[in-house]
C-alpha cells in the first residue's frame, strides 16, 4: 500500500507577506512604486491630474530606460552607444563603439572565408617596437596597424580541405594610446550581399568557434622595399574546410541574398575582466612552415594582454565568382580605463545600472539561443526579450497581491534609490524643473 502523505500546513498571512516581499526586488519596487503613485491619484476622493501626468510620465521613462538594458545592449550593438557592463562596483569609465565595413570578394569559385575575434583594441602608438627584427632575413622598417579580422579568399580556397592563407584586413582596431585598459561589451558582425541581383548563387554560412590563437595580424614593411606585406595566421589553416563550421554547436547557413548577422556573449566572468592594449611590443616574429612554404606571424607573448578564446567565423561557397559582392559591417563595444594622461579630457562616468549576476546570466542565456542569423531575422530575438510588463507577469503570476496591499505593507520603503532615480527619470523623458520638483516632493511624501 502505498502511505498517506500529510498535507502541507497553509503557510500563514505574515509568511505569505514575508514570502512576497522578499522576491520583490529594487527594480521591481521601483515599478510597482510608479504603479502605486497612479493608483493613489485615481483612487483618492478627486482624481488629482497633476499627479496622474507625473506619475505616467515616470511609467514611461521608466520603460524607455529599460530598452537600454544589458540584454538589450548584447542584442543590437548597432544601435546601442556608449554602453557599460553592470558592475557590483562600478569605477569611472567610458565608452565607444568601434564600427567599420569593408566589401570582400570571391575567388574564381566563388568562395571566401573570414575569421574574427571582436575582443580586441591596439595600442597604434607602439607601432616601432617590431623595429629591426627580422623578417626572412630582412629587419622591420615600420608596422601600419594590427588587426583580429582575418580573411580567405584564395584561390586555392575550395570549402573542403585546410588552407593556410589567411590575411588581415584593417577594420581600424589600432587605436592611439589613450586608454590603458579595455573590456567587450557588445559586438556583431553583418554579412549582406550587394552584388546582382540576376546571377546570385550560393550559400553563406555563419559559426563560433573557440579556438584559442595569439596570432595578431599586422601590415608591415621591410628595409630596403617600396611594398608592404601582410602577416599570416596559419592556425586557422583547418578552417579552409567548412565542413568543420557546419560541426559546430552555433552554426546556420542561409542563401547568399539573406546574409548572416552574428553576436558576440560573454563564454566567461573572464569576459568582464579589463585586458591591457595590445601593442607589437608583446608580440615576436615567428616564421613558420606548411611544407617547402615559409609564413610570417606576429605571436602575441604576453598571454594576459590578448583574449582570443571567441571567435566568429562566416564562409561563403558557390557565389558569383571572383566578385566584390559581400559588405561586412562590424560593430564593437567597448568600456575603456583612460590613461592618466588624459583623465582630464575624456568623459568619464559611473554605469547607473546594477543587476544581479542571475539576471546577467539571463541575458546572456537569450543571446546564446540564437546567435546566429540571416540579416532579415534581425529582430528574431525581439520575442524572447521580457518586457518589465512580461518579467513581472513571469516572476510573480497571479501570486501578487493588489497595489493598495502592497503599500500597506511597506513598498514604497523597500526602495532607498528612487529620489536620484525620479531626478534621472525626468531627465530620460525631458520634464522641466517645477514638474521634477513636483515628483520629488511627493517622494518625500
């Protein structure tokens, strides 16, 4: 026989309370106080106007600040400037995005490759360091720039088996040394096709791979010559087959005319730490052999300078041949500690925002269903982004009592921010002095 299982005892009315308020947190004290401001102005013996304008304008900037949040920040890159990683303790920092397009071509079978780590800044003023050493026998007269964006379009590129001739592209990731450390906030790259319409063909694909490689491209020249060289990176010489994309966790390959779009997450805490500026002077010549062919590298040896562990990978097969048909656009993020130098000069600020790190893994997880896409599917994520209408109905169902309980119980003391907050929440939505005065007023209330 099977036993009787007693039933559990109703927890009491002070556990029930207890129970809800503890899963309230500042950012939802914060909204359910807003909604607590209307409903006292609705609900009194006269409806009091001035008091409903304010508090629905706090409602609505309120909402306009929370489309700027960190999951929001991973989704569109493109569209979010000057954006700061959530930090328990935030230091004064600033920010930039890095964004630049270049057009690539395909070899005569209408193939390409590209390869490129986001996670990645060079410092442009320690371009001399490389000076004098030796490049097959022939000392180094000057570096141009560093670069992570790898390309392939080799003729010898066929999609189905390893090829070593993997180049740089300058996308402007050199940078003059103005800050001393730097972190990835948010980063994408977008693939669209812009070559006729008439004879498309072809697939494109799109993966992330996590190989870890210290291999920094450059563009240098050598003494004694009129032409500039390109370093190589034959560690990505297994990824002339594309094969090893499609095995990937993160892979989808659409139609040349759909394009791709890929986002970059955090693999890691590690993803969050401050990496110091790369500069050749923490990289050494290295030649190397794939049989009776000699290939040149920059090798970075400073470990800790160089995070190099995500990387995003797109390959092209079967479009027109040899044709300038692929622009690529790349966006990157970046959260930067000034040099002190040039404190004086550059905007810093605190990141206003705090979330917990379940939060943060939260976003996270949303980005990593779906990392890749066609450039028509930009906003395919949109659904899976919760509203602060959507988290509060997920969070809390029907469990949540009426806001007048609420208020009783003591919501309004649960958030000790919400002064400097109603003074930023009429900054967002642009109201004049007296109708912040009026907010502030009744706060103290």
């Amino acid at each position: 026989m099977f036993g009787i299982t007693k039933s559990q005892k109703e927890p009491s009315f002070q556990e029930r309370k207890d129970e809800i308020m503890s899963k309230i947190d500042k950012y939802d004290a914060t909204m359910l106080s807003y909604l607590g401001r209307l409903y006292e102005a609705i609900n009194g013996e006269k409806m009091d106007f001035t008091k409903i304008q304010n508090a629905v304008d706090a409602l609505a900037a309120f909402n306009k600040r929370a489309e700027y949040n960190y999951l929001n920040n991973l989704l569109y890159p493109e569209k979010c400037k000057g954006v700061k990683i959530p930090s328990p303790i935030p230091v004064p920092s600033c920010s930039f995005q890095l964004h630049n397009c270049v057009t690539l071509s395909t070899n005569s079978k209408g193939n390409l490759a590209f390869v490129f780590n986001p996670f990645f800044l060079g410092n442009s003023d320690d371009m001399i360091a490389l000076n004098g050493q030796m490049v097959k026998d022939t000392p180094i007269e000057s570096v141009n720039w560093l670069s992570t964006l790898w390309v392939n379009n080799d003729e010898s590129l066929a999609g189905n088996s390893p090829n070593p001739y993997w180049r740089p592209v300058n996308i402007g990731q050199s940078i003059p040394n103005v800050y001393d450390q730097y972190r990835l906030v948010s980063a994408s790259i977008i693939v669209k096709y812009i070559g006729r319409l008439d004879i498309t063909s072809g697939v494109i694909g799109g993966a992330i791979v996590y190989q870890d490689n210290k291999s920094i491209g450059a563009e240098y020249k050598l003494e004694g010559s009129i032409n500039v060289d390109r370093t190589y990176n034959i560690d990505l010489n297994k990824y002339g087959n594309f094969d090893l994309a499609m095995d990937s966790f993160y892979h989808q390959e659409n139609l040349c005319l759909e394009g791709i779009r890929e986002l970059y997450f955090p693999l890691d805490n590690s993803y969050e730490e401050y990496t110091q500026f790369t500069g050749v002077s923490k990289a050494e010549v290295v030649i190397r052999n794939i049989g009776q062919t000699e290939f040149s590298e920059f090798m970075i040896k400073d470990v800790d300078s160089f995070k190099s562990g995500f990387n995003q990978f797109i390959y092209v097969l079967g479009a027109p041949p040899s044709s300038a048909c692929f622009k690529v656009d790349i966006y990157c993020n970046f959260e930067c500690l000034p040099n002190a130098t040039f404190l004086n000069y550059l905007p810093l600020s605190m990141n206003a925002d705090s979330i917990s790190n379940a939060e943060k893994k939260s976003a996270i997880a949303v980005v990593q269903k779906k990392p890749i896409m066609s450039t028509k599917d930009q906003n395919a994520l949109v659904a899976s982004k919760p509203s602060i209408w959507e988290r509060l109905k997920s969070k809390f169902s029907d469990s949540l009592p009426g806001i007048g309980k609420l208020l009783s119980w003591g919501l309004g003391t649960m958030i000790p921010g919400l002064k400097p907050g109603l003074a930023l929440a009429g900054t967002l939505i642009g109201l004049d002095n007296k109708q912040e005065n009026k907010i502030m007023e009744e706060d103290v209330e």
